[in-house]
C-alpha cells in the first residue's frame, strides 16, 4: 500500500506544484464593455487610448499573484457608440450568453442600467456610474463611484462654507435625458435645503447642445450667483459659455461629470477663462487615487509618470487588484462558483476607496482641492 501512497502524493504534489507555475491555470473569461466608440466625440480616441493602456497595466501587474493561485484571465473588448446606448443591454446579454464570469460596463449610470438588464445573472461592476437607481441594483452589480448622494452632500458643505452666514441661493440648469444629472440635482436639493440653501428655479434641458438663448434669458430673468450643472463637461461647458456675457461672476457647482484637470471639455477651454466654481468628483487626481490600493502602490513605483490619469483609468487598476484578490481567497472554479463568490466578497474587492475629492475650476483650469466629507 505504501508505493501507491506516495504515488498518490506525488502525483497530488506534481499536479498542484504544475497549477502554481501556471501550466494549467483557470482561465477567467472577463469582458470590457464601453461607449468609446471614435466617431462619438472628438475625445473618444484619447479616452479610448488611455481605457486600453489600464487594461493593459492591470492585466500585467496582476499576472504573478493570479498566477500563483490557478488563474489566467482572458480578456475582451468591446466598444459601441454612446448614442445608441440600447448596445449597454445587448452587448452585455452578448457577453454573458459566451459564458464571461465578469463584465466591467459603462461609466453612464443610464448605460450601466441598461447593462444590468442584458446580463441579471452576470457579476459586473460599472467604473464611474454614481446613480442612486445603480445602488439598488444588489450585490451582483456594483460601481467603483462614490454615490451622488455623497458627493452632493460635500458640494452643499462647501458652498456653505463659502458664505456661512449670508442667505444663499442658486439655480439649476440641468440635462433632463441624464439619469445621473436629474439624480445628482435631486441629491443636492435635498443637501442645500439642510444647509438652508435655497433653490429659486431650475431650466431642463436636453441634447449635447443646448439652446444659448434659452440659457441667456433664463439668466437674465433670475441673475444667480450661484448655479448647479450637474451635467456631463460638453454640455456644461455649452451652458457655462452662454452664461458668462450675462453673469461673468457667478460662481458655477459641478456634480461627477465635469472631468478633471486631463479629460473633458471644461479644462483648458478658452471660451471658459473667466469661469469660476469648483466640482465634486469620486476620483482624485492619478497620483493620489493610486495610493489607495496594493496595485496602484506597485503601478507608481514601477512608472515615475503613469500616463493613466482619468478616474475610469484609476478604477480599471482598482478592479484588477480586487479581482485578483477575490480569485486567490474564494478560489472558483466556475462561473457558478465565482457568482457566489462575488456576491459575498465583491462589496469589499469593488468598492471606492477615494471618497469624495473636491476641484476648483479658475481661469479655466479645474484644480484639485483634497479630500472633503459633508
């Protein structure tokens, strides 16, 4: 019996030591779903540059240590037009019915509910969407966002701080066909009024560009001081341009949308250099969100200058670390099994670790601030 023993251990050995070295690893189908489709914005090819350079340096950076425990991933792309945001739903059905353990989709919270739909079943994990509606979704559908309602929370704290004993006022010029603008302006409204800040009117408006006269006399009627764009930077920098010959000093607040010091159509637009405000957004700048987890640590000090400075970037690293830390604890060996798995674990692996961070925009640069709480 006892040849047939430490036949069975060695074999038994040989099997796992060829596992560890990555001779036989798992392989963990997981798939990108994105609108970055060129032809959608100018910008669309940076962003899709930078989307593709994160894949790359999470995919990398996290090979030893899933290799170590069993596992391979096998990555997909897929891009679609964000005009036709029905593509969310279908190309996420598509990619759960080929068998993908994981997606990661859309940054637009009315995309993202869109994905959920398409693939119920699916672990998934969207990278900026920040909707109240996305938070209801369960444990299967996660964001790496902080929620509108912190960060309207913060937004309302700050512009309090600004004037804490003068009555303050403001309006509301918002993109009614933006799930996560209306949800971010609701938010607000609610935190202003704790904060007795007090709302006097709001203009809906829909499409990427808005009406210049309607925004002008809206302005003209009210004569803010202080006016809330929760609004994607295209649409807010359109809004901010028709506003400034009619209230050059108004102070402008931003929601999650406007972008940061590298990515939108507010920073460094000419149109914009007498625009002052300051935004909320769930990402600091690239060299201090990646501070905040094991991957971004290794990512900094393996490049002197990471050329991924968007939040969508920063969030990408963040869900190759928490991936591959759920694989190595949980240790699937099927999609079933890596459901279950997710939904234990995946509040702790995706989630923000960044809180709220706070930008000023002056002399059409939106700078950040640090850190705020409420």
């Amino acid at each position: 019996m006892k040849p047939i023993f430490f036949a069975i251990i060695l074999a038994f050995t040989f099997f796992k030591t060829q596992l560890v070295n990555g001779a036989t690893p798992i392989k963990v189908p997981i798939t990108f779903i994105e609108a970055l489709a060129p032809k959608d914005t100018t910008a669309s090819e940076r962003f899709q540059t930078e989307y593709k350079a994160a894949i790359n340096a999470g995919k990398e950076l996290s090979k030893s240590k899933l290799a170590r425990c069993g596992y391979e991933l096998s990555e997909k792309m897929v891009f679609y037009d964000a005009s036709d945001n029905i593509q969310a739903l279908e190309q996420a059905k598509k990619s759960s019915e080929e068998g993908a353990w994981f997606l990661i989709g859309p940054r637009r919270s009315n995309h993202y509910l869109l994905f959920a739909q398409g693939s119920p079943n699916t672990p998934s994990v969207s990278l900026m969407a920040s909707a109240t509606e996305v938070s209801r979704l369960g444990p299967t559908h996660l964001s790496m966002a902080s929620s509108n309602s912190q960060m309207a929370r913060v937004a309302a704290a700050h512009l309090k701080t600004l004037s804490p004993k003068a009555p303050l006022y403001y309006v509301t010029i918002l993109s009614e066909d933006c799930v996560t603008c209306v949800d971010f302006a609701q938010e607000f409204d609610k935190a202003a009024s704790q904060k007795e800040i007090t709302k006097k009117a709001e203009l809906k408006i829909i499409g990427e560009t808005p009406n210049p006269e309607l925004i002008k006399d809206f302005a003209k009627k009210h004569q803010p001081k202080h006016v809330l764009l929760p609004n994607y930077s295209k649409v807010s920098a359109a809004v901010i341009h028709a506003l400034l010959p009619v209230i050059p000093h108004a102070l402008f607040i931003g929601g999650d949308g406007w972008g940061d010091s590298k990515y939108g159509f507010i920073q460094n637009n000419e149109n914009l250099n007498a625009a002052n405000g300051f935004t909320v957004r769930g990402f600091p700048p690239a060299k201090e969100g990646l501070k905040e987890f094991s991957l971004g640590e290794k990512l900094l000090k393996t490049r002197n200058s990471p050329e991924l400075f968007s939040g969508s970037a920063q969030a990408i690293v963040r869900i190759f670390d928490g991936l591959s830390s759920l694989l190595c604890e949980a240790k699937p060996k099927t999609l079933a099994e890596f459901r279950t798995a997710f939904t234990r674990l995946g509040s702790r692996e995706f989630s923000a670790p960044w809180g709220v961070s706070l930008y000023n925009l002056k002399a059409g640069e939106i700078i950040y601030q640090g850190k705020r709480s409420e």
